[in-house]
C-alpha cells in the first residue's frame, strides 16, 4: 500500500518512510476476528423459514407426488386389511334377514315346547310373557307412558333381549284399553250394571291396576 | 499485457462488489489491505488507542452493514474508507463535547506559526525516535497532522484529501509543507526538547 510514489519529493518520501517504520499501532487480533466475522455473518445465506421450506417443498411436483402417492397406498392396505378380518354374527342384529328370522323363532319355540313338561314353572315364552307382565304391572298410566313400559319390560331381562321385549307392550295396553273402551260403550247405551259387571271382573282380575283412573283418562283424552 | 493485467492485485472496487454479492473472501482481501493504514490514522489522529479501535470498529461495521457500493465510480474505496472513519472520529468528539480543529476554519496565519514551544508533558523521555516522533505529530495543529497521517497512512494523493477534508487542495499542500517541516526540525534536532526537559 505504502509503496514509494516517484512524484513526491525524496525528503517527503524519507520522512514518510522513517515514520511507518516506527509505527506499531495495529488493532488487536480479538477486533480483527469480531469484524471479519460480522462481515461474513452478514452475507451468509439466512435460514428459510418453515413457512419458506413448505413452499419450497410444494413447488417440487415429484416429492409432493411420491408424499401423495405414499398415504394414498397406505389407506389402501389399511383399508384391504380391515375388510379382511373375521367379524362375529350376532343375534341381536336387527339386519338379520326376516327367513332366517323365522327359522330361529321356530326352532326356540320347539326346544321350549320340550322342556315345558319337564319344569315346573312356564317358561317366559313370548306367549306367556304378556300375562307375567300384566301381573307384574304396578300402574296403567304406567303401562301407557313408553319409559315407564321400559321399566316392566326390564323384568323380563332375564329371558328376552331387549329387541324383542319393547314392542309387546303396546298390545298389552290396547287389549286393557280394548275392555276399558267397551265399559263406556255400555255406560253410553245406558247398560250400567252390564258395563259395572265388566269393570268388576276386571278389578278381580288385576286388583293392581288403577282402572278408574285409566277409564277416566279414556273417557276424557284431551283432558288435563 | 493480458497477462501483466491478471498478475495485478484485484481493484478495491471490485472486491467490495464481490462481498456485496455474497463473497465473504473478498472483504477479508480488502480488511487486510487497509486495516494498519486506517487504525494508525485514527490512532494518530485522536491520539488514543483505545478510542482508535472504537471508531476503527464502527467504521468496518457500518462498512459491512451498509448495502451500498462505492456511491461514485471516481472516489476510491480507500478514500470512502477514510471519509467514513474521519465522520465517525468527529461525531464522537462532538458527542463528548470536545473541540475539535478539524472542522475549524481555516487559518493561514495560525499554520504560518506553528507552535515552538512543546507541551512540558510531551518532553518527558524523548530519547526515542518513536516517542520524538509522536510527540513532534501530537505537537501539530489538528489541521496538519490529519493531512500528514492521510499522507502517511492513507498514502493518498493531495487532491483526494482535499476532496476528502472538503479544504481546497492549496490549503492542504500548505498543510502538507508546514507539518514535514516541523516534524523535520524536531526529528533532526531533538535539543530543544531536551533543554525544556531539564
């Protein structure tokens, strides 16, 4: 840098050069290394952001096709295997086709008429559910309220499943209503004491059961 | 010729071009280049080191921070370099509220005398050429001594300094003459200075 200039005058020069050789000022190796540092800092290639390398990655078709490709045979065999597997029938399934419905029914209804000589209490056929019921019923509002039929049903849990019970509860109320209903045809035709004679034996027969209070219920349907 | 051409040293110009593009290697070239030549003139200029690395660090830094190229293509690198360190020295000074006679106006008459009698501090062992030789600089007006150093160090050309120091290149040779030769008086006569100190 400090090379001799030829234009300047040589005592110029002397002094200039007798100088520099006595300076020995120069900045310490710690500042050298901070500065060049920094400047190399400064234009190193800054790190893309997440957001940036997501792009960058979309914006390659072959990786983004390979990606796509990948979970897509994967769902594939997933799905292959899933469909694969054994699955258990089940009774209780409400799909079961109406023939083999009938088959099924048939052959409990035989293997129920063979053991009813040899046990001493009927067993909880269909048949004779809907008599155990009737005396097992506390109430006829709570025969004709569908949750409180629920609850009667659930006596029979031992023998029936659940889809079988539910709908032989509306039959059981119709048939009480059914009486019922002809007890006030009577009263209307002026038949009192044959329609007083009905509702007795009924008493007799379900002393449980609140009758009175159906018959009004009956009687007045849009009442309170 | 070619190849006399490719035998010299990169431009200053065209290292800094590289760095801005991404070449690392290229700002070292150029910090190795002008490193000793910049921190002595600022350690000659403001006579302490410590401020010297100071100002010599916030040069290079800004240098590196700064996104622009040499603004003109007839100003060299190293006076740009100068002219940066140079701002950044008087900046200091007149945050720290000292006067500085670089920016004082001119005065003929002033660098017609220069001082003849030498601080007492400043006498004190001058036995060695370096020390005599600082103690003759710091004995300069400011004025002068920053011409002698960008002469010295900078090695530049007087009409650079006078675009540099923003002073008429007449006013700088002037400079230039009366600092050489008083540093001249005192390097070859060291007497005075030893009588002062006795």
């Amino acid at each position: 840098m400090n090379t001799p200039n030829p234009e300047r005058l040589p005592a110029e020069q002397i002094l200039l050069e007798h100088y520099r050789a006595h300076e020995t000022g120069q900045p310490s190796a710690e500042l050298d290394a901070m500065i060049l540092a920094a400047a190399r800092e400064a234009v190193a290639p800054a790190r893309p952001s997440l957001l940036a390398r997501l792009r960058d990655l979309l914006r390659r078709p072959q990786r983004f096709a390979l990606a796509f490709g990948s979970l897509a045979s994967m769902a594939l065999v997933l799905g292959l295997v899933l469909k694969g597997l054994p699955q258990e029938p089940s009774i209780d399934d409400r799909q079961v086709a109406p023939v083999l419905r009938e088959e099924l029914g048939e052959s409990l209804a035989a293997k129920r008429k063979q053991e009813l000589p040899r046990t001493a209490v009927p067993s909880p056929a269909p048949l004779n559910r809907e008599a155990a019921r009737m005396s097992a019923a506390p109430s006829v509002e709570a025969l004709a309220d569908q949750p409180a039929a629920a609850e009667i049903a659930d006596v029979d849990a031992g023998y029936a499943p659940q889809s079988i019970r539910k709908p032989l509860v509306p039959p059981l109320i119709s048939e009480l209503d059914e009486v019922l209903s002809e007890v006030l045809q009577l009263r209307e035709k002026g038949l009192d004491e044959e329609a007083q004679q009905l509702l007795q034996a009924l008493r007799e027969a379900h002393p449980q059961l609140d009758l009175d209070a159906r018959l009004e219920q009956l009687q007045h349907p849009d009442g309170p | 010729m070619s190849a006399a051409t490719t035998d010299q040293p990169e431009n200053d110009a065209a290292l800094l071009r590289r760095y801005r593009r991404g070449d690392a290697d290229a700002f070292a070239v150029l910090y190795a280049r002008h490193r000793l030549g910049l921190f002595r003139f600022l350690a000659g200029l403001c006579g302490d080191a410590s401020l010297a690395e100071e100002i010599f660090q916030e040069t290079w830094l800004s240098l590196v921070r700064s996104a622009s190229e040499q603004q003109q293509a007839s100003v060299q690198f190293r006076s740009w370099l100068y002219q940066i360190a140079r701002n950044r020295l008087i900046d200091h000074w007149r945050r720290h509220g000292k006067r500085q006679g670089l920016q004082d106006v001119f005065d003929e008459q002033l660098h017609d005398s220069p001082a003849d009698e030498p601080g007492p501090e400043q006498q004190l062992d001058l036995s060695r050429d370096r020390q005599r030789l600082q103690a003759a600089l710091d004995d300069l007006p400011q004025e002068q001594r920053e011409v002698f150093l960008l002469r010295a160090h900078g090695d530049m050309e007087l009409h650079e300094i006078a675009e540099l120091t923003h002073t008429p290149a007449e006013t700088v040779k002037s400079r230039l003459r009366y600092a050489l030769s008083k540093l001249r008086r005192l390097l070859a006569d060291p007497a005075p200075t030893e009588e002062v100190c006795r």
